[in-house]
C-alpha cells in the first residue's frame, strides 16, 4: 500500500492554502472523466487497470513463456514511454546481482533503442552474439529513430544467428494497429504483435503491453501489478473527496508549492532499485507539465549515495525546490552488522543493528536537515517493494500528474516540444520529405 505525507510542507505553505485547491482539483479529475480538458482524446490510461481482462493477461503471459523457454537474453528496444515503465517496475523487482549470477532462473532483460551510441549498440551486438536472444520491439509510432535503428541490428543478428523460423517465435512487436514500420514489419514477417491504443500516450503507456510483457518477460507478476493499480483507480476516483483522494492532494501541493517559487521538484529514494521509477516519474511530469514556459522541473537523486555530492546543493544552494520521497517501509532481507573486537573502523555503535535501521536514520536525519535549510517535503510511503505496490504507486504518479496538468493549465498529453530535434536531425540527415528543412538548415550553419 501507497500513503501520502503532506505535514512536513506546512512550514512552508499553509493547510489553508491547500485545502483551496478543492474546487480546482475536482474539476480537473472531472474533466478526465468526462473527456472535457485538453488532450481529451489521450484519456484512454484512466481506465486501464480496471479494464484488463484475464484473458488479455493470459496472452500477456503466453507470450511471456515463449520468449523466457527460447531466450537466455531479451532486449527491450524502446525509448522514452516506450521502455521507462518495463525498465522501473523490472529494476525494482529484479535482485541487483542477478544478472552476473551463472546460473540464471530468469532470462536478462537488456535495453536498447533509447539511444544513437555507436559504442552502446556495437557492444551490444558483440555481446549477443552466439546467444539465444530475443527482441521486443517497442514503438507506438513505428517510426523514432533510436528505436528503428536499434531494431535494424538486432533483427539481422537474430535471424542470422536464430534462423528465420526461430526469430520469427522470439521477436516480438508492440506497435500501432495499422500504421508504422514496425506494424509493416510485424505484419510482412509474421511476427506475434500487440497494439498500442491510440488513446494511451507513451509515458502513460506502462499498463498496457508495453510495460507488462517485459514485465512478465522478466518473471514477475503481471496480476497484481494490474491489481495495484486497479486498487489505487478506486482510491483516485472522481467520486472520491478532494481531502480522501491522494492523487489530487499531491497535485494541490505540488501546484502550491510551485506557486511559492518552488520550482524544482527532487524525486528521493532510500533504494538504489528505485532508480529508474524515477527516470520513468522524470518523463511523466517533464514531458506532461513542461509547456507554455511553464511547469515544474522534475529531478531526481538516489540517496545516500547522491547526498555526498547533491546533497550540498539541496541543502544549502537556491531555495527552489521541494523533495517528494519514496519510502519503503520494509526491506526483502534482513542483514545485521557485526560487532567487531578491534572496533578499527569505530562501527561499534552499530553492531547489532539492521542496515535498514542506518538507512532510516539517515532518511529521517535527512528530513529533518532538509527542512531545517528550507525543503518542503512530501512522502510517500510503501510498505516494501512488490508488484502490487508498484502498481499503485505508478496510477497514482499518473492521476496525479493528469490532475496537476490541468490546474496548472496546460495539455498533460501532448509534447510538441519534442519534435524541433527531430526536425533539425532529419534535416541534416538528408531524410527524405525533409528538403526544404535541409537547404534552410545548412544556410545556418555556413
Ligand atoms: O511519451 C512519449 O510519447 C514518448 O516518450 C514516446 O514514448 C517516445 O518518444 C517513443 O515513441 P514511440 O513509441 O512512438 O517510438
């Protein structure tokens, strides 16, 4: 289960002063229900998890079982929304050594098409080759760059190295009904595909096969992720009060906060598998809310690891910013440190206690410091890591940032802005129908 902590915000914005979002709030999550707010034909993640039937997870799983019986290796080629989710739930769940284990009860999931790195794909390729991998092909459009490059490899060096007939069973897309390369290709090659709807965005994608067949690649539970957040739909919904509805709370505060010049938001976790929940929370809230020369900037560290080099800037630097920190109440094993007769290293004082008793020591010691050098600070606590917690907690991040989009006023579900590289790239790529963009590009650059 996911809990929201908003008393530790009150030093620095009033009760009051949230409680005053009710009406704005309520018409925001109003108009997600209704469809009546900007982006309204991007609505279709709203009802995604109580809308999952069993049969649609058994396909899922069906799939999942195909590639895990033929594959050592499973690259997820993806970028943006189309590989954050999978990678955050899977990173949170997976045992942070088991991929350099031998003997492997689950087949690695590797990521690829989120990048142009020469040095990143060789190396990839070189590494693959000789093993049984392979490749879950990830894009709504069918047509971004990273993604189609990436795939360009891997689909030789499959066939190559599998035969034609096996990559045909270990290749996977993921993709548009209709338009796109990879729906071309998965259709000409025969490929197992599954459909991305067209009212689902990417970011918001990670219930839907994009985010639940690696998911379900990689060996965990696809059900109750699904549950978890079915859970945190209910707790989110419409009907719900403004003051009993986490997601909407979270959207007053932080719109709050930014309005007292708070304009940097540092997502925050204790654990080290958390990290990539927050590259996927980086681009849900950036890519949502930064429009219109407005927005939120959305950041992230890891502590304790980053508090001895961010930690001096969060402390001490410029007084704009606010912490949301992911909590977890509860590790998976239990690890005692031991007393020691020499005491060389001084650590006695420890001796007996649990390491996770150290971490929380230093989270609470954190707060506290934090608040006293003038961070607001939101919590958000789990009660340990599971896929059903994961579920709640990514719906809820999702409402959210619906909610807040609207109070603050802009479209949550597009992203202009991402397309100006894209442009020029072409352009000076020479890309076919990017003529006119290519003259004008080299004129610049004389
Ligand atoms: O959230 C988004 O819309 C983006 O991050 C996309 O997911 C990303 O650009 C990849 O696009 P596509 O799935 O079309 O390859």
């Amino acid at each position: 289960m996911i809990t929201l902590h908003i008393e530790k915000t009150f030093d620095f914005i009033s009760k009051d002063s949230v409680a005053a979002y009710e009406a704005k709030a309520k018409a925001a999550r109003e108009a997600l229900e209704n469809g009546t707010g900007k982006g309204n034909d991007f609505l279709g993640w709203l009802h995604l998890p109580s809308s999952i039937t069993t049969d649609f997870l058994a396909d899922i799983n069906n799939t999942a079982k195909v590639l895990r019986e033929h594959c050592d290796y499973v690259v997820v080629a993806g970028i943006g929304g189309s590989y954050l989710g999978a990678r955050a739930i899977i990173e949170a769940l997976s045992n942070s050594f088991s991929w350099l284990k031998e003997e492997k009860k689950d087949p690695v999931i590797i990521y690829a098409g989120h990048n142009i790195g020469e040095d990143y794909l060789f190396e990839l390729t070189e590494f693959l080759k000789g093993k049984k991998f392979g490749v879950i092909n990830i894009s709504k459009s069918g047509t971004t760059t990273e993604t189609a490059l990436a795939f360009r490899l891997l689909k030789k060096q499959c066939e190559d190295q599998r035969g034609k007939e096996v990559a045909k069973k270990v290749i996977v897309a993921i993709t548009d009904a209709k338009k796109g390369a990879a729906r071309i290709t998965a259709d000409k090659e025969g490929y197992k595909s599954f459909i991305i709807p067209d009212n689902v965005g990417g970011r918001f994608s990670v219930l839907t096969p994009v985010g639940l067949l690696p998911i379900a690649v990689a060996g965990f539970d696809i059900v109750q992720f699904v549950a978890g957040a079915t859970a945190m739909e209910k707790a989110c919904g419409v009907d719900v009060p403004f003051a009993k509805n986490p997601a909407a709370i979270y959207a007053a505060v932080r719109n709050e906060l930014y309005k007292n010049g708070k304009k940097i938001e540092i997502l925050v976790n204790y654990n080290p598998k958390l990290h990539y929940i927050s590259e996927w929370w980086k681009q849900l809230y950036g890519e949502s809310e930064g429009k219109e020369h407005k927005g939120i900037f959305p950041a992230a560290v890891d502590f304790s690891t980053d508090l001895h080099s961010m930690g001096q800037w969060i402390q001490d630097g410029e007084r704009t910013i606010f912490e949301t920190v992911i909590s977890v109440e509860h590790t998976h094993n239990k690890l005692t440190v031991p007393s020691d007769s020499e005491n060389l290293d001084g650590l006695n004082f420890l001796a007996g206690k649990r390491v996770d008793e150290v971490n929380k020591m230093a989270e609470l010691g954190t707060q506290i410091a934090h608040i006293d050098g003038g961070v607001p600070n939101i919590r958000l606590t789990m009660e340990t890591i599971n896929e059903y917690n994961l579920g709640e907690l990514l719906y809820f991040f999702e409402v959210g940032c619906g909610i807040s989009g609207y109070v603050l006023g802009v479209n949550p579900f597009d992203q202009p802005g991402v397309e100006a590289y894209k442009k020029n790239m072409f352009a000076l790529l020479n890309k076919p129908g990017f003529e006119e963009e290519s003259k004008a590009i080299q004129a610049r650059l004389k």
